[in-house]
C-alpha cells in the first residue's frame, strides 16, 4: 500500500471482523461461492485451514482487495477527491468487502461521498440491505442491521479505538444473507447485545447539584432518559437523532462510545457509562 494511502484500523477490523464471521472450513456462501475464513474466495469443497492462515487471507484481502481499490477511488493520483475521516474510511471498506469493490465504485454512497455530502452518504447506505430468495429481491434483516451499524460509523466524528475481537469460528452467528449484486460477499448478522447488565446503579450528581438516579438503558427503551443520552452523544459528535428511541443508531453511538474510552463494547449504557459521558459533556460545555 503506498505511504499516506489510509488503512483499516483496528476498531474497523474488529467491526467487520463481527459482520463476516470465520469459518476454517470450506463452505457453500448464499450465492453457491465455496468460501473460507473471513469471507476468502476462491475456495475449494473439504478444504480447511488453520486460525493462522485464515487471518493472513483477511489481511491480505482487506489490504490488495479493497483499502488499495478504495483509495484509488477517493484520489486522483496523489490529490485527495474529498476530505474522508478514518470512521468514513472504515465504514465505506465494510460495506465493499460486503458488496464487491465494483458495485461499490458505481454506488451512491460514493457518488455522494465524492461530493462531499456526507448525511446522503451516510442514507445510501441503507439501499444495500436486499438479497435475492426465491427469485425475487427481498429486504435482509442482518444486512439492514449492517448498513446502519456502518452508517451510523461512518457520522461518528470522534476517533474509535478497541480491542480486536476473540475468533468466532466455533460459534458461528449466523447463516450468510448476500446482498443483491454478482459481485457481493457473504454478510453475517451481529450477536445480540447481552440481555442483562449487572454493573451497579451508582446516584449522579451533575453539575447543577441535582441528583438523579440513573438506570440502564439498552436496545428497545424509550423515554426523556433516552432523550437525554442521546442529547450527550450528539454533543460529544454522534450523528444521531435525540427522539428518545433507543434503537439502531443510538445502541452503534454507545458502542462507538464505549470503545472510545476503553470500555468493553456491548451496546449497553450502564449508569458507569452514562456518568463518564456526563461528565465529559459537562466538561466541554465549561
């Protein structure tokens, strides 16, 4: 890759790490492509390989296959054809190693990215969220769940860090969904976030003085607590709404947060969470 070309970071490696899955076993993708590891084609029926050569693949396919096509898409020559964030640069990589590096040069996120308008950008995502079954197009749950997760990254402004993922090869998420193009990859569904969080319920005192007893907000709430998460996150740069829904976007925000400060990512916001987020808030806000 040549130098100041950008490059996948860990957080986006472990993110699509999450997303494709790894088997050491050849298998059959949904588009009938004998595949292996991390989402490695060409691959052939009975063949296995070890943990160690399946990550050397991802390397090599993340780095010839699509950083070095994806670069060469955002320049001309060594001039830079838009301003693009790391968060961006992983988001967009995620989403061409899903669909092929050539529907992704002829795709709107792109042609909007080159623009420079990045919150279409961000809303084209979504339009990669189908699979052909049965012969007809139809919309796949683990892919919409994806192009938000990617979208919602590619707003983050706040630089992302976090640990690599444990290998899930002997866990499996999910059966692959491929996405509607001759060129798409396999995609898996994430895991769920965790059903219950035992951290304690500490009491905030804010800034003002006034006391407030926070309490665990996950996937699936609503209400002014919500609101208010979603207000800090936004502050601290998240592109996200404050309608007190915590659904997609809010739980990727408090992913994104998580791993920023050094928290283990789960999608949760425990009242530890919620403290830190409003104390750094209040902090900016002098």
């Amino acid at each position: 890759m040549p130098q100041g070309d950008m490059q996948l970071s860990s957080y986006g490696e472990s993110f699509l790490k999450q997303f494709e899955g790894c088997k050491l076993e050849a298998y059959l993708d949904s588009a009938g492509v004998w595949t292996i590891g991390w989402g490695h084609t060409p691959a052939s029926q009975g063949q296995r390989i070890s943990q160690a050569q399946a990550d050397a693949w991802f390397t090599s396919d993340v780095n010839t296959r699509y950083a070095n096509k994806l670069n060469e898409y955002l320049h001309n020559g060594k001039q830079a054809l838009a301003p693009t964030t790391q968060n961006q640069f992983d988001a967009m990589l995620s989403l061409m190693y899903n669909i092929g590096s050539g529907a992704f040069k002829t795709s709107s996120v792109l042609r909007y990215h080159l623009q420079g308008d990045y919150e279409a950008a961000s809303r084209a995502f979504a339009s990669w969220n189908k699979i052909h079954k049965d012969g007809e197009l139809v919309v796949s749950q683990g892919l919409a769940s994806r192009r938000a997760k990617e979208a919602a990254i590619y707003l983050e402004k706040q630089p992302i860090t976090t640990p690599h993922t444990t290998h899930p090869q002997t866990q499996p998420q999910s059966q692959p969904a491929n996405p509607a193009h001759p060129e798409a990859r396999p995609d898996l569904k994430p895991s769920p976030a965790p059903s219950q969080n035992t951290m304690p319920q500490p009491t905030n005192t804010s800034t003002s003085g006034q006391i407030n007893t926070l309490h665990t907000l996950r996937r699936g709430d609503q209400g002014e607590a919500v609101k208010t998460l979603q207000q800090n996150l936004i502050t601290l740069g998240a592109g996200i709404a404050a309608d007190g829904d915590f659904g997609e976007l809010t739980e990727t925000a408090v992913l994104n947060y998580q791993s920023r400060i050094g928290l283990q990512p789960n999608g949760i916001a425990d009242p530890i969470l919620q403290t830190r987020l409003i104390d750094e808030v209040a902090r900016i806000k002098g």
